[in-house]
C-alpha cells in the first residue's frame, strides 16, 4: 500500500517534494510530477504517482500537488520632513525580490520616472507602495507614507560669525544655488570676500564653527 502526504505546500522558491509511505516498509517507491521524476518549484496543480519498484510487491498511488502562491509584505521607510524645493527619491522592496511601484494618494505633489517626487506646494503628501504579485505571490499589502512639505528654504542665508578672530562679528551670506560665500571681514573694512567651490549647493544647510581649532569660524 501506498500513501501520499505532503500534498498542500506554499511557494518559497524551492523545489516541492511529496512524501510516499508504503507498507510493507522499506519498499522505493518513485514519484513523479506530472509525469516527470523533478519535483516542481513554482505554484500549481501536478498530477502525482507514487508508484512501488520492486521484483516481488507491487503497487501505486495517484494525488494531486497544491502549491499555491507565497505571501509578500512591503519594506517602505518613513519619509522624513520635506522642503517644497525638494526632490525626493522613492525606495522600497519586497519580501518576494519584485519590484515596488509608487503612487500619489493625495497632496501637492508630482511623480516621475516611477520613484522621483517633486512638489507643487506645501501640505502633506500622501505616498503608497505597492506590489502586485504574479505567478506564484500574491499581492501584497499595500504600504502608505504620509510626509508633511515645508515652505522652501530661502536660497540665501545670512549669518553673524566671527570669522577673522578679532572679536567683532562678520556678516556673511551663503547662496545654497551655487555653495557661495561672501564674507564682510571687520578687520578688511568690511570688504566683502567670496569663497566659491567650497563644500556645498543644493540640498547643503551652512554650518559655520570652529572646525580646526585656532578659534576662528570657519565656513562649512
């Protein structure tokens, strides 16, 4: 006698093998898949034979293999506060390796390319990350990202350091457009001095200090 277990699996990217028990034990037994002696990875129905070999005892089994399809959830971080200047790039995955796709719910905002965000205005944006599944995993849940949009940062930022050391503050100006400073020395006579090709641009926020220690500010 033949008996067939293991009929109802899920799909994980492995092969799926049935189990055939025979009595009396100790008999080989071949399966196969729908006609084939390779036990198959993706999800479906096979046709499934155990059949004994042997000289003397004889016998067979006949059931049918369910793999039905995988599950799949979606990683997609919190979105940190935004400048309506911005450009937001979109990332996410999946438990199953497909890829993400993206989507504006609602809110002052535009999608491009599938993951590049930018904004029309201030509010909150509404984000959501989906996976539709295919052949052998279900679609996942889908994944919503709220993120609130700020008024954008004024380009030009003006500051009060101490840049030459004499104890008197210097105004300065930084252009986050291009990473331009221009520096009013109070030892100079308040000449302006434009420092270009620094560490900066769009995106950077000026953080002048004291950075090698010889207590002067030091553009950054």
């Amino acid at each position: 006698t033949v008996t067939l277990t293991n009929l109802m699996q899920v799909y994980d990217g492995s092969a799926k093998t049935v189990l055939a028990s025979v009595f009396p034990t100790g008999l080989v037994v071949d399966v196969t898949y729908n006609g084939s002696f390779s036990a198959p990875v993706d999800a479906g129905n096979y046709a499934v034979t155990g059949t004994v070999s042997d000289l003397i005892y004889s016998g067979s089994a006949a059931g049918t293999l369910v793999v039905t399809k995988g599950g799949q959830v979606i990683a997609f971080p919190q979105i940190q506060t935004q400048h309506a200047t911005n450009r937001l790039g979109l990332a996410a995955s999946a438990s199953s390796g497909l890829p993400v796709s993206f989507a504006v719910l609602a809110g002052p905002a535009v999608l491009a390319d599938g993951t590049n965000v930018t904004f029309t205005d201030v509010g909150r944006v509404s984000i959501v990350a989906s996976q539709a599944g295919n052949a052998n995993w279900n679609a996942a849940a889908t994944v919503s990202r709220t993120v609130k949009v700020n008024p954008a940062r004024p380009p030009v930022v003006g500051m009060l350091k101490d840049f030459d050391g004499d104890r008197k503050a210097d105004p300065a100006t930084y252009d986050e457009r291009t990473g331009t400073w221009t520096v009013k020395l109070s030892s100079a006579g308040y000449a302006p001095m434009v420092l270009s090709g620094l560490l900066g641009g769009p995106g950077w926020t000026p953080a002048p200090g004291d950075y090698d220690g010889d207590r002067l500010s030091d553009p950054a």
